[in-house]
C-alpha cells in the first residue's frame, strides 16, 4: 500500500517540475535489461526447469516513464519487484535512467527503506529516501538522503534532505550502490 501512494506522488507535478508520466514504451535495451535481471534469479544450472515460465516483457508498473528532470523527455525509473532479488533490510531497490540522446545514463541504482520521491528544490531537481541506518551518520537510526541532478555532468551530488539530515564527510553514501554496478 505505501509503495504504491508512493509511486502515486512520484508522478505528480511537484513544484513547477514536469515530473508527469509518460506514455511511450520503454526502450528495448532497458525493457531487456529489466527482463533479464528478473529472469536470472532463478537460473538454477543443475535444474533449468526449476523456475517460473520466463518473463517476456517487463511486469506492470515495474518501469515507468517520468520526466524527473523537466527537459520534455521520458526518463525512466525501475521500481523492482518487492522480493528476496531487490528487497533486504536496506529496502528495496530503485534504478533511475536520464534519456540523453539516444541513450541512457543511470543516475541512481540503491536500496531506498520507502520508495524514491522526486521534486524540486533550490532550482533543480531533487532525489531523497529513507536510507537503512548504515548508510546513516550516526548509523543508530535511519535516515533520509537526498541528491540534486547537475544537469551539465548528469550525474547526482550529495544535498541535505528536506529534514536536514546530512551525508557524513568522511562516510559519504553515492546515489549508485556498489552491489548493483559490480564495484568492490
């Protein structure tokens, strides 16, 4: 029930930002993508059969097209299914995709505690969720982070959240977490 008021306000209006859904299908390299991390969970290499039927299009509701960044064009965000491959004690995961051209940027890949909210602040676009606790300063109590997009590099940087709470100078949490791109 919360995920989906969440996904509700995602795409809203927010604050004169165009962050409205889209209507157009997602690209086939991104629908792709998304087919095959689901499918992958149950490659099973001592049984192939032992699985669900494989998935040939993304589940609904799984990609959405919003313009989190107001520039007119489908953005795309994953709002992975609730379960054991994209949930843990760190929340469940989101992927966010910037169009640029004709091609993608991941600008944010993490586990958010209750769903990724998109707004505008101080002139920008502005992305902010509830983070498990290590992901804290003080690492005793969740917290929120946010980032701002800098539309010229298209990548997100470190801004307080609309609670105040801070990311730690000598800890500092990127919008893309290390078990999702592979990095050690």
């Amino acid at each position: 029930m919360i995920k989906t008021l969440l996904a509700a306000a995602a795409v809203l209006t927010l604050s004169g930002c165009a962050m409205v859904a889209q209507t157009s299908a997602p690209p086939a390299g991104l629908s792709w993508y998304v087919i095959s991390q689901l499918n992958s969970f149950y490659d099973d290499p001592e049984d192939p059969t032992n699985r669900p039927p494989l998935l040939t299009e993304p589940p609904a509701g799984v990609v959405r097209a919003m313009d989190v960044n107001g520039d007119g064009a489908n953005d795309w965000v994953v709002d992975w299914p609730e379960g054991a491959q994209f949930c843990g004690t760190g929340g469940c995961r989101y992927t966010v995709y910037l169009t640029h051209g004709q091609n993608l940027v991941r600008v944010f890949d993490r586990q958010v505690l209750d769903g990724l909210t998109f707004s505008m602040a101080d002139g920008e676009p502005r992305f902010e969720g509830s983070f498990h606790h290590g992901s804290c300063n003080d690492r005793r109590d969740d917290c929120r982070l946010a980032w701002g997009l800098d539309s010229t590099t298209r990548t997100l940087v470190p801004r307080p959240s609309a609670n105040g709470d801070t990311f730690s100078s000598r800890d500092e949490e990127g919008p893309i977490d290390d078990i999702w791109s592979g990095e050690d």
